[in-house]
C-alpha cells in the first residue's frame, strides 16, 4: 500500500473516532432524570406499617433500578417489601420495567416498629437506567 492510501486510511478512522464522541456527547446531554420519593406515616410500638417508595421520571422510560436504603434497626424491623431484600438495617430493592407505567416504579416496604421515636429511611445508594441502558440521573431523593 502506497503512503496515500496509508494517509487516506488515517484520515478515515480520525473522522469515524470523532463522530463516535460527538454521538456518545449527544446521548448524555438527553439524559433522563428521575426523583426518589418516600410516604412518611406514622405508627404504634409493636405494630407493622407500610412505607411507599416511588422512582418517577417526567422525561424519559424507567428500565432498570436498584437501590440500596438504610435504616435504624434499632428501632425498625424489616418484614417485607416489593421487590426488596435485607435487613439489619439495609434494604436492596430492585425492579425492571412495568410497561403499563414507564415513567414510574412502584414499591412497598413493610416494618414493625421496635421503640418509639423518629426512625429515618435514606437512600445510601442508587442506579437508575433508561429503557436503552442509559443512566438515569436522581436530581430529587427523599426519605422517610
């Protein structure tokens, strides 16, 4: 191959790397984002009572979630939940898409309560995709 052709082929995989990150630079930009948000009732020492969790987005298809919750478990006791698991004082709950309701997850957790006082329900950590894999970025995350 003569040193024109070599040049020519140069040239081509500059160009095709160049429209590679403009094109990886463009899907970040349409991110989607999502909000976090939690019910906050109230309960009796002894008693069970329901936490709602919800992951909603206005601008985009949810696919895929996971996020981890802690708790104080000296105070709550995690019996069950939606698509969660754990205890001691940390809850994983995962979810794929519901077709009917793109834009939002939907999940129950349910607790007894151990001692009277205020019990907080956070967000340690999350990951939120799109229907195309994409991450979703949580520009609002509440507790309970």
């Amino acid at each position: 191959m003569n040193r024109n052709g070599l040049k020519r082929i140069k040239a081509a995989a500059v160009l095709i790397a160049v429209l590679l990150m403009m094109n990886v630079q463009i899907l970040t930009a349409f991110a989607a984002t999502a909000r976090i948000a939690f019910s906050d009732p109230t309960v009796k020492v002894g008693d069970e009572v329901s936490v709602t969790m919800k992951i909603t987005t206005g601008d985009g298809q949810l696919g895929k979630a996971d996020v981890m919750l802690a708790y104080d478990s000296g105070m709550l006791e995690f019996v069950s939940g939606t698509g969660a698991s754990g205890g001691a004082g940390s809850i994983k709950v995962s979810a794929a898409s519901d077709t009917s309701k793109p834009a939002e997850m939907k999940f129950t957790l349910k607790f007894k309560a151990k001692q009277a006082g205020k019990a907080n329900i956070t967000v340690s950590d999350q990951e939120i995709y799109d229907l195309d894999g994409q991450a979703v970025t949580v520009n609002k995350q509440g507790s309970s």
